[in-house]
C-alpha cells in the first residue's frame, strides 16, 4: 500500500486582503489628523519647523494609503505568506517617529508660553 503525495488545497486568504487594505487606510487617515494638527499648530504659532513636519506628514500620509491599495492588489494576486516589504515597515516606523517628535515639539512650545 503505498501512500499518494497530493499538493496541499489552495490556501484561502479570505478576507486578509480587505483587512489590511483598511489598516492601511486608517493608518494613513491617523497620519493625516496628525499632519493637520502640526500644520495648523506650526503655522499659528509661526514655528516653521513644525508646518514642515506637517507638510512631510501629509505626504507620508498618501504614501501609506497608496502602499495600502498596492500590498492589496498583492495579497489578491497571490496565494501563500506574502511578506511586507521591509522598506515600507522602516517607512512606517519613520513616520510614526516623525508623528510623535511634532507632538512632542508641539506640546514644549505651548508649555514655554
């Protein structure tokens, strides 16, 4: 008796594809509250420094939206573990530094008035 190697059923991703195109949207809407928040805060209280960081965020903003609809088309396209890229995992983190030093800068100037 001898035992037949069949291939494994094709993976179902169901509804992972969906679910991390959302993440990424909500993550790129939390970046733009906060690019909103520095620029509006940096241009009232004529700190330049922190409209700029406003300005890169909202940019940073659309990155993360966009890598949201193209890690979507990927995870749709393909069956099997489909790692994130590093680069857009270092991005992230950069950005949600980023985030934070405004918050932080924003929260020092108002303590010094």
């Amino acid at each position: 008796m001898t035992l037949a190697h069949s291939d494994p059923p094709p993976r179902d991703p169901g509804l992972q594809a969906e679910r991390t195109a959302l993440s990424w949207s909500r993550t790129g809407l939390a970046i733009a509250v906060n690019a909103v928040l520095a620029l509006r805060y940096g241009l009232i209280s004529n700190q330049p420094a922190l409209a700029s960081a406003g300005i890169a965020l909202f940019v940073l903003a659309g990155v993360a939206i966009a890598h949201g609809a193209i890690r979507r088309r990927q995870l749709d396209a393909r069956h099997g573990l489909v790692p994130p890229s590093s680069w857009a995992m270092l991005g992230v983190t950069a950005t949600v530094l980023l985030a934070a030093l405004a918050g932080v800068v924003s929260i020092s100037i108002e303590a010094t008035r």
